[in-house]
C-alpha cells in the first residue's frame, strides 16, 4: 500500500495543478469579449466549456481537501459510508474518493 505521506503529497499536486488550472480559467472569463460578433459566438461557446471544467474542478478540489482531511483524522482509505478498506486499486486511480466501490455504485445507481 502507498504510505500516507507519499498519497498525500499526490494529493497536494494534484491541488496545486487544479489550482493552477482554475487560475487560467478564470484569467480567460475575465478577457474582454471579441467585438465581431461570429468570434464572440465562439467564444461564448468556449467560456461555457471552460465554466463547466471549472466547476469540474472545484469538485475535485472539495474532494481532495476532504480526503487531506482524512489522512489527517486517520480514517483516510475507508469508506465514508460503510467503514470498510477501499482498495489500493481504486486509490491509485481516485486517490480523493471516499467511497468503496461498493457504496461508489449504490450511490450512483440512486442518482
């Protein structure tokens, strides 16, 4: 199993990435808008990309402080919901998450 230290640094990357994504995003929204009308078009159809990756990403951040939190508190790699371990498997590939794959899917079949 990946160390505490070494999955929170992961963490912290990853929040810093984000960090510096939604900078850039909000730096792009806030760009004066084009005067010709067809480029304003397209930009507005980008701006509606870029606030749905934003709001992507301030998710993920939520996520990631949570589970931060979690390492912290010592109940980090257990399931919120249930208790139980959350596998290695599903860490490595969604380090935040704070579900099993078990209540992961409960969850999403409830949606």
């Amino acid at each position: 199993m990946t160390n505490l230290k070494e999955r929170e640094q992961q963490l912290l990357t990853r929040l810093t990435e984000l960090d510096g994504r939604l900078h850039r995003i909000e730096a792009h929204l806030e760009q004066t808008p084009d005067p010709d009308f067809e480029e304003r078009a397209v930009e507005s159809e980008m701006d509606e990309v870029l606030e749905g990756l934003g709001n992507s990403g301030l998710s993920e951040i939520q996520g990631i402080q949570a589970a931060l939190k979690r390492i912290k508190d010592g109940t980090y790699g257990d399931c919120t919901r249930c208790g139980n371990p959350i596998s290695e498997e599903r860490l490595n590939i969604l380090p935040h998450t704070p579900l099993c794959r078990i209540c992961a899917n409960e969850v999403a079949k409830q949606s």
